[in-house]
C-alpha cells in the first residue's frame, strides 16, 4: 500500500470517528483525499445536525474507493433530504438506468456507456433549478388503483438461479391481469452473505474482499447466462460499479472496526436492487414492457425500539404517486425488504422484510390479491416434517393466519397481514415449484367457507409448535391481592431483554407463570431473582421456579368461539396419548388454545390432537409379540383390512415390529404384511423384548403406540406394568396377567385406572365373543353380579358336545387335537386350568379378591397320566381310561341330562369352582354345537331370566378376530370415528 492510499484511509478513518461521535468538535482536516471536499463536508456539518443525517454523510464519504477516478459531494442546498430531493441524469439509460436509484447515491452518467475512458462520475445530493423545471415540465400520469393490479412476491428461492429467473419470467408474462407488480427478494443466500461481508469487515477479516468477489462471481454468471448484448453489457457495467463501491464502503468500515445499522442496511439492500434489475431485463426480453422500482424511493418507514418499523402509509403514497407519474408503466418489478427513513436513509423491513414490502404494495395499489410464491404447497394444518398426514389448508381467515404464524408455523409473519386487512384483499400462498396446486387463500371469514357456503367440519384449522423454551414460575403467598407484582415481574423480564412468548395466571393470584425462549431464561430468572430478593428472603414469594426443555402446542381456528367442547377434544387427546400439560392459556377471542409440553412430547402431543380433530388418519404403532397361530393369524387379518380402515375409517394401524422368542423384525416406517413371514425369516435379528419396544415406541411421528402380546407367557405378562406406565397401550389374549398373583394383578389394573393408556384383554375369555365387556357393561351400570356360570372352553365344548353314543372320550379327544382345537398337549385342555384362568378373570372382574389356588378345579386328566411323557404318548395310554367317563355319561343320559365341563363364579358366597357337570337336555348349556362357547350372567337385571352370550370360542381365527376388535375400539377412543 502507497503512502497516498495510507493517507486516504487515516482520513477515512478520522471523518468515521468524526461521525461516530455525534460531529462535534472540528472537522478532520482532508488535504489530499478525493474523498470529499472539506468544505463539503463543513458546510454539511453545520446545516444538517441531525444524527441520522451525519451518517448518511459518513455513508457518502466511506462511498468513495482510493482506486476510482475522482469523486465529489456538491451542490449541497440547505436541506438536500427534502422530499423534493431529486438527481437529473443527463442521459437516461434505457435498461438499467441509475435514475432509479436512491436520491442520494445516484451517479452522473452522461458519458458511462460512451467507453471506460471517458467515465466521470459525480455524486449529487441537492435539487438543482434545471431538476425543478424538469419536475414540473413533466406531464402527470394518473396512477391507477385498484383492482387492476395484482401483487406477486417471488422469495430467493424462487431467484436462486438462473433457470428459476426464467420461470418467474413466465409466470409474470403469462399472468393475465391487466396490471401488475413484482416483488422480488435477493438471490438465495445472498443477503446473508451480505451481512458476512459486514461482520468480516466488523471484525477486521480482511476476507471480506473475496467474500464480496464470490457476491460479484454469482451474480456476473447468472447475467452471463440470463442476458445478452445491452442489456447484459450495461448490466454488468452497473454491477461492478457497485461491487467497486461496497469495497469502499466495507474497507471503512474495516478500517472503523465498526458499522451502524444504517451502513449494514445500505449494504445488504444490494442484493434486492440486482435481482430486480435481472428480473425486469428477463421479462423485457421476453416481450413485456417492464420498469423497475428501487422501493427506497417510495416505501417510507419509521424505526421502531423493537427492532422493527412503521410504514408511513401517507407518504409512501405520495412518493408513489410522483414515482409513477415519471415512470408509467403496467408490469413493476419492485425491490423487497428495502425502503428509507423520513430522512432519505436506506434501511430494510427487518424480519420477513420482502413478504411485507409485498403486502404494503398491495394496500397502496388497491390490489386485487397478493400471491406470495414460495417453495411449499400452502399452509399446512400441521408442520408436515412433523406430521406427515398434514394437509394444505385451502383457505385461512387473516386472525387464524396470524395466530398460527405467532406460534411458529410457517405461514406470513402477524405485520404482513395487517396492510392488506386493511382493505381486504386476499394473500395466496402458493409454489413456484408446483404451479398445479392452488396454494392457501388468507381472506376475510366470510370469504372462508367453503364451495357449498358450510361451515367446515372441525373447528380447529391447524396446530403450531414453539420448540426451546422454558417456563418460569414464579409463586409465593405475597402476591395475592398486591398491586402492581405482576408489573415488576414483567419489568424485571423486559430489563432482561427476554421476549415473553406466553403468560398463564391463577385465579387466586398465587403463582404466575410465562414461557420464555430457552436462551434467555437465565438472564430471566436473574433479573428476577434480583428484583424481588427481599420478597424472597422475607417469605412473601416461596420460589421463582424454571423449568426447561419446554414446547408450546397452540390449536388454532376462528370457529373455535362457536364451538362448545374444543377443549375438551383437545386436553382428551392429549390425555390419551400420555402427554402431560405444564400450562394452559387461552385468549377471551377463542381464536386459538395454547399449552406448555415436555419438548420430548411435542410430537407425539401434535400427531394425537392433529388426528383427534379429523385433520388425518389415527395412526397407532403397533408391535406384535408371537406371531405363532393366533399372532400369525391376526397379522394376515391386518393385512386384508388394512386399506378398508384407512379408506373408510380414517385409521392407520401401522405395524412397527413382531417379535418371536428367536427372532424379530422391525421397521422405522411399517412392516409389508404381505411378506412378513418371509421379511421375519430372511431378515429378522435375535429377539431383545427392550430393543423390540424401544423401536416400536420410539417413532415420535406416531403418537400412540399398542403392544400385542399373542402369546401364552407369563414372562412377557410380567411387562405389562412396565408398559402401561410408559404411556405404551397393551392388548392380549394373554391370560396370565390377569389371572396371576392378587397383588400384581390389582396393582396392573390400580396403574391403567390412573393413568390414560388402554389395557384391553377381551380375548381372555371366550375368544372373540363379548364377555369381558359384557360384564364391565352390568357393572359400569349399576348393576349387581349374583352368579356367572358358563362354558369357557371351546376344545372342551367340542369335546362334550361330541361325546354322544358309542363314541369313546379318547376319541373323541384325538378328533379335537386333528380338528386343531386343542393345545398341543391336550392335558392342558382337559386339566381344566384354563377354564379356572377364565373364572378367576371374571371373578376379579365382579370385585372378588381371589387366587387361582382357590379355584377348585376337577382335572379330567386320568391321575397315572399326568406325568406322563410326550402328548403322543398320553393320547395312546388314554383309551384305558375310558371306561369311567362312559360310565358318567350313560348315568346323565338315564337322567335325561348331559355333561358339560363348566366354571362357576358365585359371587355371593365369593367363590368360584371348575368342575364337569349335568344338564338337562332342555337346558341352554345343553343345546350347544361344535366348539361353541355360552356364559350365562345371573343378576339383580336377569334374575329371573339370565343374560346369555353364546358362539364360537375357539379357534386362531375367532380369537385374532377378539384381538382385533379390541384394537379397533383402541383406535375409536384414540379420536378415529366410531
């Protein structure tokens, strides 16, 4: 670096520290700078001593680079922000002329495109006579509102190249009304890599330079392919001019250490300016007439302390009118997020900035709608990456679109809705990428029914999440009935900087509590900690309490107000998904129910409201432990039923896992039952009951989760505790848990009846017919249990049913175990343990504190037998004792009468047998076929004449079938249809 270039940039640095420090004290001295005239500058020092203007000042001097030919600030009149402030450019550029750039920064550039070396360049801040006589020789274009116009804002996705370019194109040209407006964002990534380029240069990281390079690369090989001949040629003479001047500016502020948000904005605003200028050239080229608007020159904003800004509807209205009485035409291609201050200083709209310059276009111009094109279908009812069963809301009323927006979904930001409120007009939402979808209309409530003029279905249009906060509670005696402590709470928050996302107060003024971002919650609790230390030692406050790792689930719908009971569906789904709520909030409005989960739970709390409301399918994860006969058989029915409950049910019952003893297999997405013996077979992993219920609860996109035990064992009974107490569902045919010891039994049932998961086991008892049920039913009435008393065994019914004639019991016994209704050792049939299983569940179930050792139960087992070997061995040494059951039977039949093996509960004298028995030929138990089941209930109700419940109760297929319809009823109280 020279000596005149180490000079230069001291100056630089000494006019910055200058006005940094407010202007006050003398000017620098500038001796051989070409940055600025030191007149200029004191002249400007003393007429203009607003703050704001001193910095747009230091913006002009850090403007000029040491290796640009020379610059000078001149002609500076008393107030060269005045409203009237205007640069006459002596030859204006067809394409790409300069005049459409800010007031302050335009250049002369009367010989630019004449060749490189006869450039001369001026910077202009005053009105000159000449520009004054110009204004008024002018003629004035009405400029014409209304519904002509139609809004389009293209984000920088939808620019993020150049073949994106070219589809905005088309889509401008091909768009019919008579009228339009383009708003369009910078290329994608490219403010941020503006803002690098500020805090490289902040932090003195002389990388900037080629930061600033690739900024220049990417835009010069987008023009390259976009443009050709003039256009591209004056393009490009623009771009490096610019990249020429940010390298100035950012070397000052490189060389300062420091860059105030005037200069970042100035900077960053760049991007806009050379995708409008792309834009509109693509479009001219593709035979539309086409002006561009550099929005600074019209959209005047104030800057609000909340890092924020107002729009100035009244003077951006004027500068609208002037901008295109000069500049008439009907497609605009306008710059987003950029406008100035009152006082001409470049700024940005902050968050959201390109969406709200879009909505303030559209209330100016009167427009007809406003189409926010962007990368997804619509608004979602849900997050999809969160619920993948969300669906595009077709319209949304401007309250709901706001609510949803608040709580973090992904629709417009609360301030972009409100221009267009105003007057009316309808935002739509749709994807550049999917032209074949029609995208989310946001408009006023009577525009939101739907085809017909109905109210929709449900009264919740969506559901949106707030992920990383932490509540914090603060509670304590003292602040019941004392003024002003819900004040200082929020004053020692809002010292702390801490935006409050929700506030949820008691009735009795004893504790408040509010949600804040997790990052800020130290800051909160210390400031508070603070604030009220005397309160806290002296007892009046019991603790400030902060409890992490929070979400918020907020359901939004603005016929939520009319609706009794959405409270209730809503708090009821979660309840049933095992969800917890820290905090509860709802606006008098009605518009939208918010609630304080665990972060762990959001999911889950999401997909289980979002189905109960309708929204999608009722999703339950399943995992099948024993896919022998009955699990075998119940899989092959899931897989034929499968489409019919999601096509007429709205239920998708996804299994996750099954499980053998050896081997399982498991899916993150749900198993092809189709194939599953062979997936089980080719594919399975060694069998681990914890890894198996890890995967199949694991899925947090579903939010409830059953576990099918098809088994007969009494290890795997021993978890259902354990799982129910995780929040997982259990269904079985299992009879082992509710037919072992009291005390596991009482405390599994004590444990479903707190808590909100399902334990469904009608198939325990008669297979698939409805006998558990039955009797919850009588008891859940009022009713009173006198006696039950049935036959619970299908293998022993076929047995009895078939012991007639000549036939020998042993033959019989063999034609059961060949017909596949006994176990595969038929002692454990005909030992009658099974049958004192059922007795003891029904027993249990009617309120009897009984074991299975107070059964008595008569084994038909012949006493040498029992410890006899293999069942192939029993079934050849069992026709030796058939003499004693022939001789039972002909001494029923002498007495008119049958034997049917039966189980007795009596619940008055609280005992219950299992025991063969005779019955008279005209007696119910005695008209029975095949393996059929029939359970007869005697109470206060049917004294007289009791209550009979009879079929098959027998079989894999009867008893999948029970298993099934439990599932069913499982889903039905999970919100599916019923």
């Amino acid at each position: 670096m020279g000596n005149g270039e180490r000079e230069r940039e001291r100056e630089i640095g000494e006019l910055l520290d200058w006005w940094r420090n407010g202007g006050m004290g003398s000017i620098p001295k500038v001796q051989k700078s070409p940055v600025i005239s030191h007149s200029a500058a004191a002249k400007f020092k003393t007429t203009h001593s607003d703050f704001a203007q001193r910095e747009r000042a230091a913006a002009a001097m850090a403007f000029a680079s040491p290796i640009s030919p020379s610059y000078s600030l001149h002609n500076l009149s008393s107030n060269p922000f005045s409203k009237h402030n205007k640069i006459l450019t002596l030859n204006k550029i067809q394409s790409f002329s300069l005049s459409h750039r800010h007031p302050f920064f335009r250049v002369d550039c009367g010989s630019q495109w004449q060749g490189k070396d006869s450039l001369n360049y001026s910077l202009y801040s005053s009105v000159t006579s000449a520009d004054i006589l110009l204004d008024e020789a002018v003629e004035k274009t009405q400029f014409p509102k209304g519904d002509t116009w139609s809004i389009h804002k293209f984000g920088g996705t939808c620019v993020g190249t150049s073949e994106r370019i070219r589809n905005v194109a088309d889509i401008i040209v091909k768009d019919e009304s008579e009228r339009k407006l383009v708003v369009v964002s910078a290329m994608s990534k490219v403010t941020d890599m503006m803002y690098d380029l500020i805090d490289r240069a902040q932090s003195r990281d002389d990388s900037y330079v080629t930061a600033l390079d690739a900024v220049l690369e990417k835009h010069k090989l987008t023009a390259l392919d976009l443009l050709e001949g003039d256009d591209l040629a004056n393009f490009l003479s623009w771009l490096h001019q610019d990249i020429s001047n940010l390298k100035a500016m950012l070397r000052a502020i490189f060389i300062a250490g420091h860059a105030t948000e005037s200069f970042s904005d100035f900077v960053v605003g760049h991007g806009e300016l050379w995708s409008a200028q792309l834009l509109s050239a693509v479009v001219r080229k593709n035979g539309l007439d086409c002006t561009c608007m550099d929005t600074r020159e019209v959209l005047v904003v104030n800057p609000t302390s909340s890092n924020q800004v107002d729009p100035d509807y009244l003077e951006s209205g004027r500068r609208l009118e002037k901008w295109y009485s000069h500049n008439p035409s009907n497609t605009i291609v306008a710059t987003g997020f950029i406008a100035s201050t009152p006082q001409n200083i470049p700024t940005t709209l902050k968050r959201d900035g390109s969406d709200f310059s879009a909505a303030i276009m559209g209330a100016l111009f009167r427009a007809r709608q406003v189409t926010i094109w962007t990368d997804v279908d619509g608004v979602y009812s849900a997050d999809p990456r969160k619920v993948s069963e969300a669906v595009i809301l077709k319209k949304l009323s401007y309250q709901e679109a706001w609510e949803m927006s608040y709580f973090g979904a992904n629709v417009l930001h609360p301030r972009t809705i409100i221009p267009v409120m105003v007057y009316d007009i309808p935002i739509v939402i749709r994807n550049i990428f999917n032209l074949s979808e029609r995208g989310t209309m946001i408009c006023r409530p009577a525009g939101c029914e739907n085809e017909n003029g109905q109210r929709m279905e449900s009264p919740v249009k969506g559901f949106a999440t707030i992920d990383n906060l932490a509540l914090v509670n603060v509670e304590g005696t003292g602040m019941a009935g004392v003024p002003g402590t819900a004040s200082d709470i929020f004053g020692a928050v809002r010292d702390a900087a801490a935006n409050v996302i929700m506030i949820s107060q008691a009735s009795s003024e004893h504790s408040v509590c509010f949600a804040v971002p997790e990052k800020e919650v130290n800051a909160v609790a210390a400031a508070l900690e603070s604030r009220f230390r005397q309160a806290l030692d002296a007892g009046r406050l019991s603790q400030i309490a902060v409890i992490p790792n929070c979400s918020i689930l907020a359901a939004v719908g603005q016929k939520m107000a009319s609706t009794p009971g959405v409270s209730a569906t809503l708090f009821n789904a979660l309840a049933k998904a095992n969800i917890n709520v820290r905090a509860i909030a709802q606006g008098c409005s009605e518009y939208n129910i918010t609630v304080v989960i665990k972060r762990e739970d959001c999911i889950r709390a999401l997909q289980a409201v979002h189905s109960r409301f309708y929204l999608s399918r009722t999703t339950i994860a399943m995992g099948i432990i024993g896919p022998g006969l009955i699990g075998g058989t119940l899989l092959d029915q899931l897989r034929d039923q499968a489409a019919v409950l999601k096509e007429k049910f709205n239920i998708d019952l996804r299994v996750l896992g099954i499980t053998g003893s050896r081997t399982m297999f498991l899916s993150n997405t749900g198993i092809d039952l189709s194939i599953w013996r062979d997936l089980l077979r080719e594919k399975g992993e060694k069998a681990e009951m914890q890894k198996f219920v890890q995967c199949v609860h694991g899925n947090h996109s579903i939010p409830n989760t059953v576990l099918v035990d098809c088994t007969a064992d009494s290890y795997v009974a021993s978890y259902y505790h354990d799982w129910l107490r995780q929040g997982l569902h259990v269904i079985t045919p299992n009879k082992k848990a509710n037919s072992g010891p009291l005390e596991q039994y009482l405390k599994l049932r004590a444990l479903q009846r707190q808590s909100y998961t399902h334990y469904f086991y009608e198939a325990t008892v008669g297979a698939g017919l409805p006998i558990v049920s039955t009797l919850q039913g009588l008891l859940e009435t009022g009713d009173k249990i006198l006696r039950i008393e049935g036959i619970f065994s299908g293998t022993l019914s076929y047995i009895f049913n078939n012991f007639v004639g000549t036939q020998a019991f042993s033959e019989a016994v063999k034609e059961a175990k060949e017909a596949g209704y006994t176990e595969p050792d038929p002692r454990d049939d005909l030992s009658g343990t099974d049958v004192a299983r059922k007795v003891i569940i029904l027993a249990r179930e009617s309120g009897l504190k009984l074991e299975l050792s107070d059964i008595p139960v008569q084994s038909l087992v012949p006493e040498p037998l029992k410890a006899s070997g293999s069942a192939e061995e029993f079934l050849l040494q069992l026709p030796q004792f058939d003499e004693d059951m022939a001789e039972r039977r002909q001494e029923a039949e002498a007495a008119g009468e049958v034997l049917r093996y039966v189980g007795v509960v009596d619940v008055v004298n609280q005992k219950g047998t299992v025991e063969l028995r005779r019955y008279k030929k005209e007696h119910p138990f005695a008209q029975l076929s095949g393996s059929d089941n029939i359970i007869a209930f005697t109470t206060q109700r049917y004294e007289k004449q009791p209550l009979i419940v009879r079929g098959p109760g027998a079989g894999a297929e009867v008893t999948a079938g029970g298993v099934f319809s439990d599932i069913l009823r499982l889903a039905s109280y999970l919100g599916a249809p019923s």
